[in-house]
C-alpha cells in the first residue's frame, strides 16, 4: 500500500505547515513517504520524546554520525543499541515508568545515552546544574523525589551521600583516581540487550531547572505532544538534517538541551566537550566543518576576545548558523560577531517556562543589534502594564508569551503569572517600529532612584560601548535620599585602565543624569551561573557585606 504523506502526517499529529518545513529542511531526505512513515512508526511508538528521535534516526540513517565528543565516535545504530542496551540494564536495576532520576552530567555521550535510555523506559529525568554546591544537590535530590543518580565521577565528593540509598550509576568516569563503588554506564551496557526496548504506556517527562539567579532553582516540568515546536524554530533559523553541529552550552540547561533534542530529530552530528574553551570550540568547527555553533553570549564574547591573529587561524567558512540564547545579547556583541563571523548570527529569547518567545534573524540583527527579535510561527507575544493593559507599540511593558511549548508548573508548586492565557517571562521590553521585541530588562530589576524609574540594561550596554570596558553590570543600592543609587561593576579589557570618572563621563554623554551610577567599582570578571547569566544576586550580597 502507498504511504499518503499528508495522511501520514496527520496520523502523527503534524500540522500541514509544518510538514512543509519539516520537508524543506530535508529532514525526510529524498523518499519522502518511506522517511515519513519511519518517523511516524517511532512517534507513534514513543510520542514525540529524545526516544522517537534515535530511534528514527537510526532507521533512516544508521550510519550517521550521531556524537562526536572526547572519547571518540558513535553512529545511530549505535547509539539505539547501546541505549536499547542501558534501558534494558536499567530496568533490570529496578526503574521503569514513571521513576524520577537524576543526572548530573556534562556534555558528553552519557549525556545523551543516559536521557534517551530513560525515555525509552518512560522514566522522568531531572537535569541538574554543574555549578550547584552539595546542599543544592541534595536539597533538589530530595525534593523532586529521585529513584536514582547518574553523575560524572568529578562530582563525587560534591554529591557525598546524595542518593547513597537509591541506585546510583557513573556517566564519566576518568577525572578522580578515587575507586568509586558504583557502575558505570558503560558496565551496564555491557550486560544490557541490545533488542528494541517495547514503548512505555506514557511518556516519560523531562524536568529543567530554572536559572537560579534570583533564588533557589526550580524545577519545570514539561512534556510535548506534537512537533509544531519544530517548525516553528525551522520556520526563523535553517537548521537542515544531518548537518553537523557544535552544541557549546550546557546541555542540563533549557538552550543545550533543546539543540541536543533538536538535533537528534533531525539526524545530525553533535559536537560535544565537557568544558567550553573558545579556541577548542573553534578547532571544532574548522575540523568537523561544522553547519552549525550553538553557544550563549558570553562564550562568544570571549571567542571574539582572543587576538585577531588566533581567531584567523581557525576557518569558520562552514558555519551558516551561529544560534545564540541564554543570556542577554548586547548591540555592541552584536555587531562585533556580524564583523567576524558574517550574517549567520541568530539571537533566541525565552526562558526555561515558556522555551522561546522571539528569534531574530540576521538581518533583524542588521537593522537593529540589539533586538530579541520577532516571535515565530505559533507563537503570541503581548506587552502589559501593571494593570494588565495592553501596552501600545513603542512602550515598555511586561512580556507575556503563548506557545506549545508553555510549562506545566514548578514541580514544588505554583507558576508563573497569566494573562489572557499568555505567560510572564519575567522580563520587560518595548516593540519598535518594526514590529521587533527589544528586552529592557528584568521586571523586579527595575531599580527606582529618586523617583526616576530605571532598568539597568540600557546603562550596562551602554558601559560597554566604552572602547576599554569588556562588560557591565549595574544594581541598586539603598540610599538614605534617592531610595537607592545606580552602582556599576565594570569589566575592563585586558590591558586597559578604566577610571570611574571615564565610566561616568561615557554614560553622561549617552543617557540622562538620573541613570549615570553614582559608584563604580572595577573588576576582573563578573559573577555568573553555568549558562553565562550574571548573578546579581551575588553582587547585592557583596554589598551588603561591605
């Protein structure tokens, strides 16, 4: 019997459009129906989960190169036996539907195996941060109720007794000379089978935790019932099947994670390393000649950090996508990475609960280097005052986000505010003429001084427009007659002097005499989490121990 590709994509829930896209960016390669029902058999199977990905990647393409990281390579034949083989090693230790387990793992094949082998079983996983300390552990650990602990054995002494009555399995082992007790991933994949793992009766769910800069971290549970979120992140950056790409973030974080997802859907090749280092993520690029580089704003403010002639030596010529999020993008970064790396930069915005909100392409970037950009396909943005007003165009207000991809509430508990069935981000920002979203900031970073609202963004991006100053933060202080004062910590380029009446000269010249800090302090680097955030946090405690 002929396979009817649009009946096939209705029976896997795909909306028309998006199979269009999907199409486009040769996803199905050039037998379309056969491709087409593979991945429906997988869907149908697993639902649209890390499982479904590998296993229909396997299918089409089982040769293919699926990772690339510091011990070597693995195809997708391999990669579905081997999490075949782990999923069954699991099972046998006593998890299956429905178990929670955590992993504590960089980025690496177990990384990978570890989340597809649970997904296979149904079981939930929760990413945990590299950067936590031992009490955050435990305190998560415990919290979301885990079965079981995957972690490299770096995090050894980190973890200590987390999780020592559960099941507890090694991811990386080769960092500590210590003789760990328990199993490595690799052990139980020796003794796994390799057949075909028979599909759980529901899926299993994935849990990120929030960024933590404002707190202790969340956890945000989401599941997805269909691939419309993949057109609509096709639908603004061209990613194409079986491209290879350079996944530089941190995978248990919400941009790593969905470019590793991303990427296994469409049968690519994942670069990976453990820790970024700029020049080492270059050589990556040049030597696997890379499609595409997925990186937060930081890494690559120190890439285009590094003297011209180191970052010459690297030929980037491959790369039609550099897909940056996580963080703030400022203009002058901006137009520092349209310089050196051509027009292949694309900024995304969202956040943990409502995944992207707005992707600015190239030439949004262009026109206008400091946008967020405009949303997708399926995606609602919409601007509120405090009184939940519409806010007109050309006004600041706070962003609100309808998607698919919305979470479904903290794991502890609670969500985030709603209007009209839309979303807080948690931040504020204004539209241009455009019809382009530009992020003021923060809406409880919003610092009041002497009666003057102020969001401290537009002052730390104009601090680093300073020829000499690398980066800015910039945080309110209480003060016994403005309510609070504009203090900035200033990052200079190596080499440079900065004076604190440079700094105030340079944001007088730009800004109004209300937003120029009435302190600066100098230093060598700003605090931050794991996916380049700043913790501001950590500044205000800095001061209040002053």
């Amino acid at each position: 019997m002929k396979l009817d590709p649009v009946a096939g994509a209705r029976a896997v829930g795909l909306k028309l459009d998006t199979l269009r896209r999907i199409v486009e960016s040769g996803l199905l390669g050039p037998t379309m129906p056969d491709r087409l029902a593979r991945a429906g058999i997988a869907l149908w199977r697993f639902g649209p989960t890390p499982a479904a990905a590998c296993v229909a990647s396997a299918a089409r393409y089982p040769d293919q190169l699926a990772v690339i990281d510091e011990r070597g390579r693995l195809s997708y034949r391999e990669l579905h036996e081997r999490t075949n083989a782990l999923a069954h090693a699991l099972s046998d230790q006593g998890l299956g539907e429905g178990d929670n387990v955590a992993l504590l793992c960089r980025n690496h094949r177990g990384f990978i195996e570890a989340t597809v082998a649970c997904s296979k079983l149904g079981a939930n996983v929760l990413y945990l941060n590299t950067g936590f300390a031992g009490p955050q552990i435990a305190e998560v650990v415990k919290r979301e109720d885990a079965a079981a602990l995957i972690y490299d054995d770096e995090f050894a002494a980190l973890i200590g007794d987390t999780g020592r009555r559960d099941q507890r399995f090694i991811a990386w082992r080769g960092d500590v000379d210590e003789d760990l007790p328990e199993p490595t991933l690799d052990d139980l994949i020796a003794v796994g089978d390799p057949d075909n793992v028979v599909a759980p009766a529901e899926q299993g769910r994935t849990t990120i935790l929030t960024s933590g800069t404002t707190g202790t971290p969340k956890g945000a549970s989401r599941s997805v019932s269909g691939l419309d979120p993949v057109g609509a992140l096709l639908s603004k950056i061209p990613f194409r099947a079986r491209c290879v790409t350079v996944n530089a973030p941190p995978m248990f974080h919400a941009w790593g994670f969905a470019n590793f997802l991303i990427a296994l859907a469409m049968s690519c090749t994942l670069v990976l390393r453990r820790k970024f280092d700029p020049e080492m993520t270059l050589e990556d690029v040049a030597r696997h000649r890379a499609d595409a580089l997925v990186m937060v704003p930081v890494m690559l403010q120190r890439m285009l950090e590094l003297d011209p002639g180191e970052l010459a030596r690297y030929d980037t010529g491959s790369l039609h996508i550099i897909a940056l999020s996580g963080s703030a993008l400022p203009a002058q970064l901006v137009e520092r990475g349209l310089e050196a790396f051509g027009d292949v930069l694309y900024n995304l915005y969202g956040s943990t609960e409502v995944a992207w909100a707005t992707i600015a392409t190239p030439e949004d970037l262009g026109a206008a280097p400091g946008t967020a950009g405009k949303p997708p396909r399926g995606t609602i943005i919409r601007l509120y005052d405090d009184d939940t007003n519409e806010v007109p165009r050309g006004e600041s207000g706070r962003i609100f986000v309808g998607n698919e991809m919305l979470f479904e509430g903290y794991t502890g508990g609670g969500t985030k505010d709603m209007i009209d069935g839309l979303m807080a981000t948690g931040d504020v920002g204004h539209f241009d003429e455009g019809g382009r979203l530009f992020v003021d900031g923060r809406d409880d970073d919003m610092i009041v001084s002497g009666g003057e609202n102020v969001f401290p963004a537009e002052i730390e991006e104009t601090i680093a427009g300073h020829p000499d100053v690398v980066e800015a933060a910039v945080i309110g202080v209480p003060d016994s007659k403005f309510g609070q004062r504009l203090k900035a910590f200033v990052v200079a380029r190596d080499g440079a002097q900065v004076s604190e009446d440079a700094v105030k000269d340079h944001v007088r010249s730009s800004l109004a005499r209300y937003k120029v800090p009435r302190e600066v302090e100098i230093l060598d680097e700003l605090p931050r989490n794991a996916t380049g955030k700043v913790l501001k946090r950590e500044l205000r405690e800095r001061e209040q121990e002053q």
